[in-house]
C-alpha cells in the first residue's frame, strides 16, 4: 500500500505535523519487504501453484488419456461348451471388427472433450486468480485502514495535548479535555479493530492460495493498474478463454452427434467354433467360420441422434450468448475503469488538499482560542474520513482495472 499512501503525506497542501510523522511511520512499515508481506505479483505468481490450480491439470491431463481409451475395440467373446449327441467339445471365438468408423467417431468425441476440459481448465484458473488478486485488494485496503485511523489517533492526542495545554494556561475548558481524551480512546478502539481487519484479511488470502494461516500478512507494493483502448480490448474477445470454452462445447456436441450417427452402420464381427470328438462325424474335427453383423433395429438411434443435434443447437445459441454478454461486460468493465480513475483524480486533486487545509486551520484555529474543540474535531473527522475515501477509491480503482483486463480476456492484470 506504499504508492497508495504517499499522497496523503506528500500533498500539495502542508499536511499537520503529528499527522505527517504518523503517515510516515506508517508508510515505513506498509513499505518496508518482511517475511509476512505480500506483494501483488507474488499473489499471481502463487496461483499456479494452489491445489485448485493443480487439480485442473489433472482433469486435463485424465480428459486426455481417455482419447486413447476411447479407441478401445468392443469386448471379444470366447465360447465353451458340449454337445450331447454331436460333438463333445466345441470351443468359438467372435472378434468386432471396429472398421466402420466407430473407433474414430468416439475418439474423435473425446477428443472434443478433452477440449472443453482444457478450456474450462483455464476459466477455473481464471477465477481462483480473480478472488486471490481481489482477497489482496481487501489486504491492502485493511491495510490503509490501519494507517489513516492510526494517523486519527495521533491527530486525536495532538488534539488532547492541546486541550490540556489551554486548560493549563487558564484559556480553556475541563470539558474540552474530557472530550478530547474521549475522541482519543475512540480512535484507540477503532485502530484495534482494523487491526484485527487486517488479520482476518490476510487469513482469507491464506486460505486461497492454501498458504499456512500462522503467520500475519500485510499488503506491500504498488495496486496494480495501466492504460487500455476499448477498441484494442474488442480484439481481443475472439481468443477470449470463456468463449473457447463455449465454442469447445459445440465441437463436442457435434462429434456426440457424429457418434451416433455411425450406429446406424451395422457392427462386423467375425466369429470362428471348432468341435471336437463329434460321434455324428465319426469322431472327427471340425471348424466354423462366418462373419457376424448387428443392426440396431430397435435402438433408437434416430431419437438419440435428433436430441444430440437439439443438444449442437442449444451449444451454438449459448455461444452466440456467451459473444454478446462477453461483449457488454468489456464495455461495462471499460466504463467501470475510467469513472474509478476519474474518482481517484478528484479526490486527489481537489478533494484531499481543501480537507487538508481545513483540517490544519481548525486545529490552529483551536490552539489559538477562536474556535472551540468540536469545530477541531469535526475537520479531523472529516480528513480522516476523505483519506479512507480517496485510499478505497485507489483500492477500487485497481479492482475495476483487474475486472477490465479479465473482461478483455486477460490473464494477469500486472
């Protein structure tokens, strides 16, 4: 979170001392590499390596191998038996001959699985990336949580130190004091809790990544961020990885429907008997040998092949809908991006330093005895509350540009 606190210590406007040395404390420790922080490329580069991420290998890897198995030829049969008038042994074989295209058909139809694993594969990679990248977002902006109301909370002792000084010098008030330790120890709590933020943070970004859930991690580095042309995103859409997914799927529904129709072509066996010790035949051998076809007189085929060609309809609509909502969410994600950009600007440009500059002239407005303790309180409210803003707009701001590079069909938004 170093980049995205800097602003708030090096603003255009002089920022409060007390508050200046809190940022920068605050910055040492947000900035400083530790064995616990996590930067955002580590995070992606981690993705790879967590077990949903492996498992999808496996799945290709096994959605693969079945392409050999479904070569695999239909059972050979092998007969033993008696006669009892004619021949006493008789022994047969019937050997399929798959050579009517079965075997191909069916390879080629897990083939086209294999496919849609393959795809889908990388879409699942897609989301395990998405919800790690956006579980360090929450890291980080916790993160900046902690050090804007650790800032409040010294701004909140200056305050008190300021009270107490005036009540001292006879200028002020006792209630200005109680009030003043009063907004100290609410800042106090509010730090504890967002401490407490963090922890649970960084445990879900451990739980992701399968990471060990022992030690406490904070978010280090700069938000990911960068510069995008809608119409250069558009291109991009044709290779985009959920729309090979849906396009695997109608190369797969048309293979399923190919299959099928193959079972209208009968299946060829051969089929080979020998008998032995035949009284009838004077004791003597002899042999069989035919060929054997199956027609699927009864099997249906034709249903099974009319809902396969539905199934190849329904696929190519989903494709065609798949394009268009891909299409309409690059343009919202795009839109997304620039007002999450244009926010960020405004705060940091005109928001951020008149804030400053009430805030500083509150408090010496109050040290000087021309405006009572509230008025200072409520200007170190108000900074604090525009600084968690302007760093949650930072934050969402790199969501929405992680959101846009995924839309484009992106693979690492770095």
């Amino acid at each position: 979170m170093r980049n995205a606190l800097i602003q708030l210590s090096r603003g255009r406007v002089n920022t409060p001392p007390h508050v200046k040395a809190a940022l920068a404390i605050a910055l040492l420790w947000v900035g400083t590499a530790r064995a616990d922080d996590v930067t955002f490329a580590m995070v992606s580069a981690a993705v790879d390596a967590a077990p949903g991420a492996r498992a999808t290998v496996l799945d290709t890897s096994a959605a693969e191998a079945r392409i050999a198995a479904a070569g695999a030829w239909a059972p050979t049969q092998l007969r033993g038996g008696t006669n009892k008038i004619t021949a006493r042994e008789v022994i047969g074989i019937t050997l399929p001959l798959p050579i009517l295209g079965t075997l191909g058909a069916a390879r080629d139809e897990a083939a086209a699985h294999a496919e849609v694993v393959r795809d889908e594969s990388a879409v699942a990679r897609r989301d395990l990336r998405r919800r790690a990248e956006a579980a360090w977002l929450e890291l980080a902006r916790a993160d900046a949580e902690i050090v804007l109301l650790t800032a409040s909370f010294e701004q909140a002792k200056e305050l008190e130190r300021i009270a107490q000084g005036r009540l001292d010098a006879g200028t002020g008030g006792e209630v200005d004091v109680t009030s003043a330790k009063a907004a100290r120890a609410r800042a106090d709590v509010a730090v504890a809790a967002a401490k407490r933020e963090s922890r649970a943070r960084g445990a879900e970004l451990a739980g992701i990544l399968a990471w060990d859930l022992g030690p406490e991690r904070h978010a280090s580095g700069a938000l990911p961020g960068g510069a995008a042309d809608l119409a250069q995103l558009r291109a991009t859409l044709a290779s985009h990885p959920e729309r090979a997914a849906a396009l695997a799927h109608v190369v797969e529904e048309d293979a399923t429907r190919h299959r099928l129709e193959v079972l209208y072509r009968p299946v060829l066996a051969l089929d080979a008997s020998v008998s032995f010790n035949d009284p009838t035949n004077d004791n003597r051998t002899d042999a069989y040998g035919g060929l054997v076809l199956e027609f699927p007189l009864f099997g249906h085929v034709g249903d099974q092949v009319t809902a396969a060609e539905r199934d190849l309809a329904a696929a190519k609509l989903r494709l065609g809908a798949v394009d268009s909502e891909l299409a309409g969410k690059l343009v919202a994600a795009y839109e997304h991006w620039q007002a999450s950009n244009e926010r960020v600007a405004a705060l940091d440009r005109d928001v951020m330093p008149a804030q400053q500059r009430a805030a500083q002239q509150a408090q010496q407005a109050f040290r000087e005895g021309a405006r009572d303790l509230s008025t200072a309180l409520q200007a170190a409210r108000d900074l604090t509350s525009v600084a968690g803003e302007l760093a949650n707009a930072k934050v969402d701001a790199a969501q929405a540009w992680i959101d846009l590079v995924l839309a484009a069909g992106g693979r690492n938004a770095e």
